[in-house]
C-alpha cells in the first residue's frame, strides 16, 4: 500500500491498520506518533525543507528499527485537529500541508498529515535559531541542517524555477516546429490543388473551364498563413519540482484514455487520443482546413501537461472570443492533469498559468452572456494568469478542485474587465456541461 503516493483522505480506518501491518519502517518521508504530539511545528518545517512525506498519529513504532509494533489509533477531537493548525501556522514561510481523519472504529481514529515538499524553502520554526531537516534516521528523524544544506535550500527555489523554464522552453519550441510544419502543409495542399486545377483547365474539363469564366482558381484551404490571423489561449500546469520523469512517454501514450477520462467524467476532449512521440514526451497538433484553427495538446514525462488552441471566431466578419471556450478547456486540462498525477503517483506543488494572446480590441463574450450587463473589448493585446497556491490535493478532491477553479475563473474574468461577475454564472456553466457537483 502506497501512503506517500495517494489521497490521504482515500484511507479508512482499516488502510490504515493494513499500512501498518505491513510493516512499513519510519523513513524520510514517514512518521509515526502514537498520540498527539505536544508541538509538530519541527516536522512541519522539516517536512517542507526536505521531500515532504505524511505523519500518522495513532501507531506507535519500535524505537530500534522505526517499525510499527501498535496501531490502536487516538481519541477524536477536534481540539487536537486545532493544535496541528496551530502548529503549521508557528512555521514560516506557511507550509502547504492537509489533516485528514480517518472513520471511527471503537472511538479511535487515525490523524493523517500529509506535509508538501515546500516551494519556499528555507522553512524555520518561529523563536528558534535552527532550521530543521528530515535525515531519515531511525534514531535523529529530523536534525539541524548543516551549512552546506542551508545553502541548498536557499538555491533550491531558483534551480526548480530553472526545470521549470526549461519544460516550457520545450513546450513552446515545439508548438512552434508544429505550426511550422503545418503552415508549409498548407501550401503544399493549395499548390498540388492548383496544380490540379491548371491540368483540368488543359485538357478542356468543361467545370473548370466554367470556374475559370467565373472568376478562376479559389482554394477550398485556409488563404491566411496560420496563426496569423488567431488568438491563442494557452493553459499549461506542471510539478512545481519538476524532477525524474513520472511516466515514460510511452506509458502516456499508452494511458491517454485514462489521462483525458479517468473517473468517467462528461465532454473530455483533452488529450487528443493520436498523440506522437517527441523528446521526452508525446504532442499532438491539428490545424483546420477550412478556417485555419490551431490545436496543440503536449504532454511530458517529468509531469508538463500543455494545450495552446485558438480561440478566435469570425461572425459576419465581427471577430469574438467566447470566453465560454477559455474556461471549458481549463476544466479539462486541469481535470486531465489531475488524472496524470493520480496516474503516476505523484504528490506534491503545482505551477501553471492560463494566457490568452491576441485580444487587443476583441470582442471578448462572458459566458451565459445574457447574465451580463455588456459584452467587452480587450484592453491588452494579452491576458495571462498563474495558477496560485495549487497542488495535486486539491484536484484530487472534487469539492477542493471546484471552490479552485470557480475562484480561479472568477480572477479570470475580472482580468478581463468582468466587474459584475456572478458564482452562480460559472456554476450553472458547470451543471450545463455535466461538470457542477450540487
């Protein structure tokens, strides 16, 4: 049973119980107290400056070998659930943590805490001089940090931004290789088109002839070269720590039904099912024969998952952005990120954003607009923003994911210039597309 790599709210009771017998010895990211502790605000930030990890409280564990030799659980009170806030608030920078407790059996209960690996290191405990660590030693778990760690925590927030930077340099090079490539198959279609059309016209077919009368060769395809003419949304979400590769690209290749729709949810179009391979990942990229729109879905080992898609729609020559197609597509990113992670057993901090390019004059249409007292034309020539205080907890809790993404879409629209922005809009958003939970 894998505790440090799932939900902790996904155990009960008798998880817990079976987790134990099993034998599972005290380690870097494990802890086991049998009662509440008198302070936690140590392992809090010793959690947060080292790889993050969980504390069960209600197992007491062999002093000599940090294996489980009691498992009867604590009472439940809320007073103890209290003091563990207490606790995490005596650290500084706040570390991003979550309680959870298990169900009665015989008034006991497991108290889980899962503990984030921190993306603000270093992390020190109020009124002490000291910054602790994990060691993942049975008899010192959590020491005093050395210099040469010291240092390694100040750096480690830069060298994270730096991973990150790179899988998005990725992600864009190739989105750019992927317009490329089409834009010179678009032309390779009109010219073999053309080229068709002169050898008709040069044996006497008499409807090209006829076409010729009439006003000669027209291209069924696209005129404009592509992404000239487009506004780009693109959402992106990745591993604040973006480390060893999560899945191999050919295992997501392999899962992609599973990573677009792994609890069965209604309308989920993210990730196309025709992926193809690139360096450590799998991408896919369309574009529309008739009216030139771009779609590109990238998904990498070390957990980046990208979607950069047009948004621009042309009627009666007006151009529009239905901000309804924005918001849509994040759903699904997010949701198919979130099955990823559950996929690759990852726990942890996330990063992302959501920007939307070519909007300087737009006409740019809220969702349900009727609810609206006006449609709005974008002030900038881009609106780009980052997902804030998000991590793989929250997606995987339905009622967590949907108070983020509603809070979310409502600093979206407001971005924007959406002043009179109303919850029950986003939410009856949500119920038409089968996605609200009550």
């Amino acid at each position: 049973m894998d505790i440090l790599n799932k939900p902790i709210n996904s155990f009960g009771f008798q998880e817990i119980v079976a987790f134990c017998q099993e034998g599972h010895r005290e380690g870097i990211q494990l802890d086991y107290k049998k009662d509440i502790p008198t302070n936690l605000s140590k392992h809090f930030a010793a959690f947060s400056n080292t790889r993050g990890g969980v504390i069960i409280v209600g197992v007491e564990e062999n002093r000599q070998t940090g294996i489980p030799n009691g498992w009867i659980g604590v009472n439940n009170a809320a007073k103890s659930i209290e003091k563990i806030h207490q606790w995490a608030s005596n650290v500084t920078p706040i570390p991003r943590y979550e309680v959870r407790v298990t169900d009665e059996q015989g008034s006991k209960v497991f108290i889980l805490v899962r503990i984030f690996e921190g993306d603000r290191t270093p992390y020190y405990v109020q009124n002490d001089a000291n910054l602790w660590v994990r060691t993942g030693n049975i008899s010192t778990p959590i020491d005093i940090a050395s210099p040469d760690y010291v240092e390694l925590l100040f750096k480690k927030k830069e060298q994270a931004g730096v991973s990150r930077n790179r899988y998005i340099a990725q992600a864009k090079a190739v989105y750019e290789v992927g317009l490329r490539n089409a834009e010179r198959e678009r032309v390779a279609k009109i010219s073999a088109e053309q080229e068709e059309y002169r050898r008709k016209k040069a044996a006497g077919d008499p409807a090209i002839i006829a076409a010729a009368f009439a006003g000669g060769f027209v291209s069924r395809f696209y005129q404009q070269p592509l992404g000239s003419q487009a506004s780009m949304c693109t959402i992106l979400v990745q591993p604040f720590y973006p480390k060893e590769a999560l899945m191999k690209p050919s295992d997501i290749k392999d899962k992609t039904r599973e990573i677009r729709d792994l609890h069965n949810t209604p309308q989920m179009y993210y990730p196309d099912l025709n992926l193809k391979p690139i360096p450590e990942g799998v991408f896919h990229f369309e574009w529309g024969e008739m009216d030139g729109q771009i779609d590109c879905h990238q998904i990498y080992a070390a957990g980046l998952l990208y979607s950069s898609t047009d948004v621009l729609m042309v009627n009666n020559e007006e151009k529009i952005i239905y901000l309804s197609h924005v918001i849509g597509r994040l759903f699904q990113i997010l949701k198919a990120a979130n099955n990823f992670y559950q996929l690759s057993k990852y726990q942890g901090g996330l990063e992302g954003y959501v920007e939307i390019k070519g909007t300087e004059d737009i006409k740019l249409v809220g969702v349900q607009q009727q609810m609206f007292f006006r449609d709005l034309r974008g002030m900038m020539p881009e609106y780009k923003l980052d997902f804030s205080d998000l991590d793989t907890t929250k997606l995987a809790d339905p009622v967590s994911f949907q108070e983020f993404y509603i809070d979310f879409v409502k600093e979206l629209f407001w971005s924007i210039g959406y002043q009179d922005f109303q919850i029950d809009v986003i939410k009856r958003f949500l119920k038409d597309s089968q996605w609200l939970l009550a």
